[in-house]
C-alpha cells in the first residue's frame, strides 16, 4: 500500500462507516500521507478510535517516523539532531514550535535549499520552494491558535528524490475557516472549503489591512510553483482543495473530505513524472 | 524621532521573527503625541535579507497602525497583539542591503503604497526618498510642498493655476498624502497647513 493522502481519507470512510479495512502492505509513504496521518491520530486518540490508533501504529511499527511526526506535533520533541553543516538530508522532519525555535528554523530552511539544489532544482527554484515551505511553517505560528500550555500543535516535512521534491505542514489547530471568520470582512464564510479558496487564491486573512495587501503565504507557494509539475493539497475540517499544475494555469477543485482539525497541506513537485516522492521502509 | 535597529541577521523571513525583532520596540511607540506624530525609521543595517512577509509583519505592520491613526480609526478589542491598532507616528526604513532593497520593491508594488526611505538624517531633519512611484499629480503636489511648505490647499490653488483643478481637489491631494503618511497637517484658526515629513527629498519630482 502506498500511504499518500488520498489512502487516509479512503481509511477513514471505512473507520466511519465500520467496515473492515483491505489488507495492509506497507510498501511506501508520503510526506502528505504521513502528515495527514499524525493529524488523523491526534483526532482519533480523542475520539477513542481503537481500530484507528491500531492502524497507525501498524504503521508507526514499520516507519518510525510515523511516530516521530507524532512526537513533534504533539509535544515539540525532535527526533533528529540537527546535522553538521556539510550534510545535506534527504528528508527530515521537524516540530513547528512557537517563538523560541527560529534560528534552528532557519537552518533547517537553507538545509532544505541545498537539499533540493543536490537532486537538480535550479537555485532560484529551489530559493523559491524553500521560501515558500518556511512562509507555510511561519502560517501555523501565526494563524492555528495556541493550547493550553500556549504552544502551537504542527509539524513540517521535506523530502527530495531525483528530480523531485515534497513539503509538508500540518497543524492540529483551528482551522482555516475558524481563523478567517476572526476578520469582519471575512464572517460570511460559512464551509472549510469556502475558507480555503479564499485563502490560497484571494489572498484571505484574519487580519484586517487597510487597502490592499502585498501577497505572502499562499500566493508565495503558488508563485514559487509556475510552471513547474506539481500537485498541492490543502486540507482543513471537512475542506479539501486541491490544485493540479500539470499543466498551467493550475486547476483547483474542491471536495468534501472527513471532518479533521487543523490544517494540513502537501505540496510536491516532479521534473519529469507524475510520481510523488515517498519513503519507504528502508 | 526614534531610531529603531534590527538584530543582526543574515536572513530575516517570516511574520514570527518580524514580530519578535519588532516586540521590544512597542513600549516606545505611543499611541498619540499632542505634538503631532513621531517619525520612527527602521534600521535594517544588519539585515542582509528579507522576505515579503517579513517586511509585512514589521515595516507593514506600523504602516497599518499609522494609517489608522490618520484615518481617526478607534483601538478594536481584540486577543490578538498583533492586530493593527492606531499608532500616530510615521515609519520609515533606512540602510537597505541590495537583496532587502529588491524585496521591499516587490512587496510595494503588490502594496501599490508608498515607503519612505531615510538617506540622511539627525534628530531635526531627514533627507529621503520616497520608493515606489506616486500617482502623478500626488508626486507633484509633494514636490510644491517640498518648495512651500507648510501651506494650504487655498495657497496651492493660487500658486499653481497650471494645474487647472478646483480647490476641492487640492483638497483630497492633500488629504491623500496625509492618508500615505507623507505629510504632516497642523490645524491654523480654519485652515490645514500641511508639510512633508522630510525636510529634504532626494529625488526632486517638481524644480
């Protein structure tokens, strides 16, 4: 089975509707479907769901970053030193903290850089991607609400193959719906989906402005991605939109999903074919 | 006048730093001053690169608050510190590396807002520059200010008849320029008198 994004929403019908899930190889998973799958879990663990928590840790048996992403999101912890400046990861996963964490950001944005420089982006693109995931991981801080213990829950992901790249960010937070009605101009929205093509086309934010405002956040993933093959995936609360960039202008679609927390994001980006980079079990 | 200098940081990105590189600065900014607004420049001499929403979250942020402040807007309740709130001042940037100086540009012209940049400055006059290109006829009537000031809507209308436009629009020129935050206005018996923010403008638009 390959875990991607749409396989989570697939699984979580069947947990809905009790029927029994196929069975399960765990061939290879991808960054989307890894960060939909810690979001999941938070959501499950809530509920209660037995048969839920099993399957994620059937998965989290065979890759240990399942729990990892786990880990960071739900308590901060990184599993992974931050490596000598000379090396260059091919994926690494990392806790969106709040404050206190921004210089390691930084580090871990410019590994990403050369991460993708190393399997044949150009520097301008990969500059472009890079800046784009960092706006993506700054979102959660700024837009998906504080705990009790006044930290945010999210987690970001890179992961670079030949020719390809994936990110992912994904918070157990308010949601984007939640977070734009904050904004007067925005208290007619009434759907996730709504929420989310206003925010990653229009440009919508919970803060006010006076007069219009320069694009950053969404329009900067959009920018950073002309021309290029890619696929992106935004998922909020019952909301999906997705936008294909096979070909240009890119496509959006929107779709009812199963309800989730948060927001969760994927983007991935392949010179030469449609394949999305995943992990695998080695 | 305030100087305000960023920590030094090779590459400053992102609304989160913005906001923390600009937090220990608020407790001099005050709401209002009964002497008018403070010019407050940022000074970004070491800071070798930005991104849009870095400039967003710091530069974009007080240019919000001072056009609410102008704009006679009220403080909104709100649990968010980082909502725009009234600040009577006048923000400015200076010591702009290549790489920040692009990245401004870009944002002001998706902004469509005008920047003023300090080239000089002691605590009694600055010399500046305005990025980004006015509409025309706001470029011109700064420039009249820059030769006149401080003076009326009724003074401009009399000096240049060339313009051919009626008083009420001298009026809103001015208004405008208050509302970017390029002018001061000082209320005189029954009339605004209204001067630049700089003493000195680097590029002259209008001889």
């Amino acid at each position: 089975m390959i875990l991607n994004s749409r396989a989570i929403d697939d699984i979580q019908k069947l947990f809905d509707s009790g029927k029994a899930l196929p069975e399960v190889s765990f061939e290879s998973l991808t960054l989307g479907g890894l960060l939909e799958l810690t979001s999941s879990y938070a959501e499950w663990s809530r509920v209660g769901n037995t048969r839920a928590v099993e399957f994620w840790a059937a998965w989290a048996r065979v890759f240990p970053c399942v729990n990892d992403a786990w880990k960071a999101m739900s308590n901060g912890h990184n599993s992974y030193e931050d490596p000598h400046l000379s090396i260059v990861p091919r994926f690494e996963l990392r806790s969106i903290q709040g404050r206190d964490d921004l210089l390691k950001w930084t580090l871990f944005e410019e590994r990403f850089q050369r991460a993708l420089v190393s399997v044949g982006f150009d520097r301008e693109t990969a500059y472009g991607f890079a800046g784009a995931f960092q706006e993506m991981a700054d979102n959660v801080v700024q837009h998906s609400g504080y705990d009790s213990n006044g930290r945010v829950k999210g987690v970001a992901a890179y992961l670079v193959g030949p020719g390809m790249m994936s990110y992912a960010v994904a918070d157990v937070g308010r949601g984007v719906l939640a977070s734009l009605i904050e904004n007067p101009n925005w208290r007619n929205l009434s759907t996730s989906s709504e929420a989310l093509t206003e925010a990653v086309l229009n440009q919508a934010s919970r803060r006010e402005r006076i007069g219009d405002d320069a694009p950053c956040g969404f329009p900067r993933v959009l920018e950073s991605l002309t021309n290029m093959r890619c696929q992106l995936r935004f998922r909020s609360g019952d909301g999906l939109l997705a936008l294909d960039g096979r070909t240009w202008p890119l496509r959006p679609a929107t779709k009812l999903v199963p309800e989730r927390p948060g927001l969760q994001l994927s983007v991935f980006c392949n010179l030469h074919s449609d394949e999305e980079p995943a992990l695998t079990e080695n | 006048m305030k100087l305000l200098r960023f920590p030094p940081t090779t590459r400053a990105t992102g609304a989160t730093l913005g906001q923390e590189h600009l937090r220990g600065f608020l407790p001099q900014l005050s709401a209002s001053d009964p002497k008018g607004p403070e010019r407050v420049i940022l000074d970004f001499a070491d800071i070798e690169e930005i991104n849009g929403s870095y400039f967003r979250a710091t530069y974009g942020w007080l240019y919000d608050c001072s056009q609410r402040a102008a704009l006679g807007l009220d403080a909104e309740p709100s649990s968010d510190p980082w909502r725009a709130r009234p600040l009577d001042l006048i923000p400015m940037v200076m010591n702009l590396s290549p790489a920040v100086r692009t990245e401004i540009g870009l944002y002001l012209e998706k902004r469509e807002a005008p920047c003023i940049e300090a080239i000089e400055w002691t605590e009694d006059s600055i010399s500046a520059e305005v990025l980004n290109r006015l509409e025309p006829s706001l470029e011109r009537t700064l420039g009249y200010l820059m030769a006149h000031a401080p003076t009326t809507a009724g003074e401009l209308l009399e000096n240049y008849p060339d313009e051919r436009v009626i008083l009420t629009a001298w009026n809103n020129r001015l208004a405008e320029l208050y509302r970017l935050r390029l002018v001061f206005r000082e209320k005189q018996g029954r009339s605004w008198f209204y001067r630049p923010v700089f003493e000195k403008l680097m590029t002259n638009v209008v001889e």
